[in-house]
C-alpha cells in the first residue's frame, strides 16, 4: 500500500510539471485594472514607443523594427475600468503623440502604420479566448487600397477591408496553406500562409511593396503548442500502478484481518474511502482558491502525509491470525458437528 500512494504522490508531481510547462506556453493573462499589449510596427523603418504616465512610461523602451512586433506583451496597469492613454511615438525624426481609449481586462494590439510621409496608429482589441479545439485560428491585416476576399478552402471565407482593415478571427484546419486563394474588385492573386500549426493564433499582414504582386506577412499572436501528449502517458502509468497496489492490498487486508460477519462492512468500509476523497477534491476545487497546478501539488502533499500515517500504522500492526478471528460457529470441535449431521440423518430417516 506505501508503495502504491508513493506512485500516486509521483504521478500527481507530473501532471504538476506538465501543468506548469503548459502554462509557461500560454500569453499573460490581464487582471483587474491591467491590460495586456502588443505593438505591431507596419511602417518602413523603426518605431520606438513610449507610454506616458508615472506607473506604465518605462515598460516600452526597445524600438521596433519594420514589420515586428514586439517580444512579449506588456501589461499596462489602468487606474480605473476604462481608460486613455496616451503614447509617443519616435519614427526617424518625428515625434507623434496618440491616444487611445482600452477596458481592463482585454488584449490590444497598437497597429503603427505609415501615413504618407507620417506615422499613425490604431488599436485593436484582440480575442479574449480563442478556442481551436485542435486546430488554428488565422486573421487578416489589408494594408491595400482594395478590400480582399479570402477564401481559405472548406467554405471558409472572409473579407478584408482597405486601408489596414483588420479581420476577424477564423478557425481552420492545421496543415500547409502554399495557395490561398484571393480576389479584389480587379484582380486575383494567391498567397503563400506556410504551415499553420496545432493550437497557434496567427496574424496575416497582407501586402505590396514588391513587384512580385501582394505578399503576405506572418506572425504568431499565440504560438503552437509544442508540448507532446505523450507525457500524459507517465502520469497515466504512475496513477493506475499505484491505485493497483493500494486499492487491491486494501481489500485483501480488510478482508483477512475482519471477523466472518463483518468481511463485508469492512470491505465497503474500505471503498467508502473513495468517497471520501472525491468529497475532498470537490472541496480543494471549489473553495480552495489555488491555480490548478498548485492543487495538484497539494493532491501530492495530502498523499504523502496519508503515506507516512500508514506506514506508521502499519510497523506496530500486529496482524491477526484468520482460527484467531473465527466466530463461536465455526470454533466448535469436529466431532459435535459430525453429531449434529447424524441427528439431521436420524431425522430425515424417521
């Protein structure tokens, strides 16, 4: 049985370790008061930007070269649910100032972009959860004076506006795009979107600044998931080795060690335990408060603690001999049963 729960107290580290990898992959999550940003820079040469106000004015201070996006989002503290703020941007030897207005909670993407000679901005609000149930999700950015239509196969299709208009997000399936077909109001052309992976979150910047026709730029807004499923199967190994070890030696115990009228309560007893602990996970998940890798760790931790209590119990157990347990019934002497028998024959007889 000690055997069994140190396996379990394993297999929950695991699925802790795997939580925490997972989870490592995952973009930030925004809080009360706290937007989450990224800066998309579109325009022909490099953009720094900086965010006035005395808590958020330090958190932007690498350029952004041209057609990059930043290496990790930032997240932008609001004194109140809604707010303005107000950015500076430096391109060659300009200095422009927007502003813009965002919620907490939610995801934007600040879009810079060239504006004749100039640069402007525009923000945009991403999705707040993507769900790709195995496969990925695509948008589109038309930086064309045309608005495009895009047809990703499978009767998936959607239309761009022009002038940096922005798409909503599509669903598809994973796999290699080399010929996306799309059309404006006078021309027809293909783009090449490369592989678009398991669970990852694409942005698509479509356009023509070459004589080869419109191109298409890619970024990732979430990336693949890298993680293999096969290290599920360890945790899966651990758990049902262990469950075998404790919950058969278990039976056997409480059954051996208990008088013959209680075999069966003390059996069910024994099964009751996984009540129990379904009352106690149901508890931890509810009113516990802690991310779920935590939980997992403290799963571990009650296991090891039931561990040590058990093998404690179980070194000055003194067990119990099964003629030691036997009821009055079965403890009398073989010849009064064999009496017993020829009575009921003498009755039978008569």
């Amino acid at each position: 049985m000690a055997v069994g729960m140190i396996l379990a107290c394993l297999a929950f580290a695991v699925v802790a370790v795997v939580e925490i990898k997972i989870n490592e992959m995952a973009p930030p999550q925004p809080g009360p008061q706290e937007i989450v940003l990224q800066v998309l820079n579109l325009a022909d040469d490099e953009v720094k930007v900086a965010v006035l106000g005395d808590e958020n004015n330090a958190l932007l201070t690498e350029s952004i070269k041209s057609f990059q996006k930043m290496p990790h989002p930032s997240k932008l503290h609001l004194k109140t649910e809604s707010q303005n703020f107000q950015f500076h941007l430096k391109y060659r030897n300009l200095s422009v100032y927007t502003e813009h207005s965002v919620e907490e909670k939610k995801w934007y993407t600040l879009v810079i972009r060239k504006d004749g000679e100039n640069i402007s901005s525009m923000m945009v609000k991403d999705a707040e959860n993507i769900t790709t149930d195995g496969m990925t999700a695509v948008r589109f950015v038309n930086t064309l004076h045309k608005e495009v239509n895009i047809n990703l196969g499978a009767d998936i299709s959607l239309s761009v506006g022009e002038d940096y208009g922005v798409s909503a997000y599509k669903t598809v399936q994973i796999g290699e795009y080399p010929e996306v077909h799309c059309r404006t109001e006078d021309d027809d052309f293909s783009l090449n979107l490369g592989l678009l992976d398991f669970g990852a979150v694409y942005l698509f910047v479509i356009t023509n600044n070459t004589n080869q026709g419109p191109q298409v730029w890619k970024t990732e807004d979430i990336p693949a998931n890298k993680i293999s499923i096969a290290w599920q199967l360890p945790q899966y190994i651990l758990v049902s080795a262990g469950e075998v070890m404790f919950s058969v030696t278990g039976l056997e115990f409480s059954y051996s060690q208990a008088p013959s009228s209680m075999k069966s309560v003390l059996q069910a007893a024994w099964l009751l335990t996984i009540g129990v602990g379904n009352v106690i996970v149901l508890a931890v998940a509810q009113f516990s408060g802690l991310v779920q890798w935590a939980e997992f760790i403290l799963f571990s931790c009650l296991l090891l603690l039931v561990f040590l209590i058990f093998s404690i119990m179980g070194y000055y157990y003194v067990p119990v001999k099964s003629e030691d347990i036997m009821e009055p019934e079965d403890k009398r002497s073989p010849h009064i049963q064999e009496d017993m028998t020829n009575l009921d024959t003498n009755n039978t007889k008569l």
